[in-house]
C-alpha cells in the first residue's frame, strides 16, 4: 500500500519505519522538503535525510504525500492537525482512510498536559477532522501510546490493546488489518468517531505513568467479565 | 473502623455493604434522614430502610456521618460534592483520610457524558476538593470503575488495576491496605492528586466500553515493558 504521513517527527518517523518493514511504500508530508530541511537535527526523530537513507522512504510536501498515497495519517501536534491537513489537500483526503494518531495536548501549565479545551470535552480532534474533511474515512487510532510501542508491541509483556473508532467499519477493518500486521493482538473499537473522546483522554493516563514510574514501556489492556 | 460515607445512591450502598463484609462500621450520610426518606425507593440502590436491614449500617446526616467517623468517603455526584461536604463539615474532615470517589460527570448531551469544564483540564475534582477541605487528606480512589467492581473486583477476570493518587503518602498507604482488603491486587499509585486528572478521565473509557460492549464488567489493567 502507498501510505502518505503527514507529519515528519518523531511519531511520523517511527511509523512510517514500522510500515516500511512490512513492505509499505512510505511519503512522509512535511511544510517544506528542501535538502535544507531534511538536512536539520529534529527535537525528536532523525534529520529526515537520514531517516530516508536508513529506510527507502521518501519525504515530499504534505500535499504529495497525500496525493500520492492510498491510507493518510495524520501524525502532526493535535492543535496544528487541522491546519496541516488542510495543506495536504482536502479534495485529496476525499475517500481514503485517513489514521488520526494526534492528540491534542496543552502543555501550557507544564506536565501534566490537558487536553486542549477547544478539542475536548462534548468533542474530540478526531471529530472535528472527520466535519473538517467530511469525505474523508477518519478512524482514531495509535494515538494511546508512544511511537516506540506503536509499531512495536512486543516492547510491552503481557496482554495489552490498541483502541479504535471511527464511523466506517470499513476504514476500520483496514486499520485494524495494519495493526494486526504490526503485531497488535487485541483492538478494541470503541464505536464511533466519538468513541475518540475517551481514546484521547487515554493518553493522560499513558503519560501520568511516565511521570510516575519514569519509563514508558507501559500500555492498558482491557479486563473483561 | 469507622467509615462514614457521603452518599446513600447506588455507589455509597455497594462501598458500605463491601466494607461492613470486611468488619467495619458504615454510616451513609445523606441530606434529611427522615423515616419517610428511608422508605423511598432510589434510583439506583435500594430504599435505605432496606440496606440498613441487610446490612446492619446506619443511616444519618451528612455531617453525623463525617463526624463520628476515622475515614470519610465521597460518593455524592461529582458536580454536588463540594457542597455535600460542606454539609458534611469541614472542621469534622481535617486530619481525616477523605476517599474522593465521585466523577465531575457532564451528561448535559447525552451519552457519551464529558467532565464538567470546571472540574477538568488543568484541574480535577479531587483537587478541587483538596483546595476547599485542605485539612484532609484526599485520595482519590474507585472512581474508574462500577459500584460491583469496587467491591468485589474477582467480577473481572485476570489482571486489572484500582487508580490512586493523593498528596499524603499515609493516608494512600491506609486506602491501599482497604483496597487489597476488598481482594484487589494491583493498586497503580497514579502521584500526587494532579494524578486524579488522569484518573478522572478514565471513567470515560470505563463508559465508553459499556456503550460498546453492553456489559459493565470490564476493567483497565497497566501492562508494562
């Protein structure tokens, strides 16, 4: 599958790694892909020229990632999300799956973060995504836990999930195949896209636990009756 | 010891029956103990009459029920709390361990519910109530799951983990030591009291998975690296 990243930091890179592996062509979607760019240290992540030459993949402006591919995913800051997707090209979002990894934090009053007041609450980033590009097939996901564990959940002993939503159970089926083929065994689907609102408070509690146990190999598994 | 908990609804009678079971005496505090009060059928839990039969606790004023008491426990409705224990009695509360097991839940559009705007984002109701009742020694504590749960946590098979946080080392040692009482095995220390956001929030995926499960009896359990 020919995938588009929006989004060239840490979280991008790491899952455009991860899907590289299992034989996906990757386009990580940046502002401005100059030699300049690419050449730059990154607060986190590698200079993108690096990640290139250590990967096979390929780094354009976010409109030729989106362009180009068949799945999107929005793996920009939460409060940028909407901006930066509007450059990747609505019309081009229109009809394909589109993996909202962002959360929307507010670091404002330092750690712990809260969720941005303007994406939470009666609503969610992903909601307002989804009513930003209505064509296109939103399904939150990976967003619950960090980069490392997203493309690798091993780092993790024990049962643990991925949680998804989203309002087309087909998009789902999709997302809920590449998660499998990333070696998650459980994916929980929280509903619909509003399901989103409980899947970014998570990552409060994802990031409470590095602030406790100093590590951040840990992630929530759901216990059932 | 004596436990006094504000709250006669479905929460307060399930924590009272569980902790009477473990050898402690229980009063629920509510607003006007009348013997008509007793008699009226709840909208969740059973008429008090009734549980005071079954269970040998008793029924009194919210500030009877704090004053005679060794540890408190809130089980009011999140947005009432503060002024249900302000009822209760702020001088009765100081030096107390005051278990804050209510939710700041906003059902105002339905289900799913959000957290109140003022008691989230960079604030939660335990520390909410920490600031008003600043004698007590709050943890927060049992808010992420059902009343059946909380005391009877072997309703959810294999692991799965009871929150707390509090700013008083002491006073969450005492809660931890009535948790492992009631059979839990794994009690999370989430910090201190800004640890509650976390906790806060994760009732909302608690909620979430009943509306799309059906069922009740799930839990989150922490799977580390």
């Amino acid at each position: 599958m020919k995938i588009g990243i929006i989004g060239g930091g840490g979280v991008g890179q790491t899952l455009g790694s991860g899907l590289i592996a299992l034989g996906h062509q990757v386009t990580l979607g940046i502002r401005a892909p100059s030699a300049e760019e690419l050449a730059k240290p990154r607060a986190q992540g590698k200079p993108l020229a690096e990640w290139v030459a250590a990967t096979g993949g390929t780094v354009a402006t976010m409109a030729e990632a989106a362009a180009g591919s068949d799945l999107v995913i929005n793996a920009t800051h939460g409060e940028a999300s909407i901006a930066a997707l509007s450059l990747a090209g609505p019309d081009t979002l229109a009809g394909k799956v589109l993996i909202d990894v962002a959360n929307p934090l507010d670091f404002s009053k330092g750690f712990p973060p809260a969720l941005s007041a303007e994406y939470s609450g009666h609503t969610s980033l992903a909601e307002q995504i989804q009513a930003a590009f209505p064509a296109a097939r939103v399904v939150k996901a990976f967003n619950t836990i960090g980069a490392a564990i997203m493309t690798n959940p091993g780092l993790v002993k024990g049962e643990h999930d991925l949680f998804i939503s989203g309002n087309d159970a087909a998009a789902k089926a999709v997302v809920t195949d590449l998660a499998h083929a990333l070696g998650w065994k459980n994916v929980p689907d929280l509903g619909d896209l509003k399901g989103a609102r409980a899947q970014e408070t998570i990552v409060l509690v994802w990031l409470q636990l590095i602030g406790t146990t100093g590590g951040t190999l840990h992630n929530l598994h759901v216990a059932r009756g």
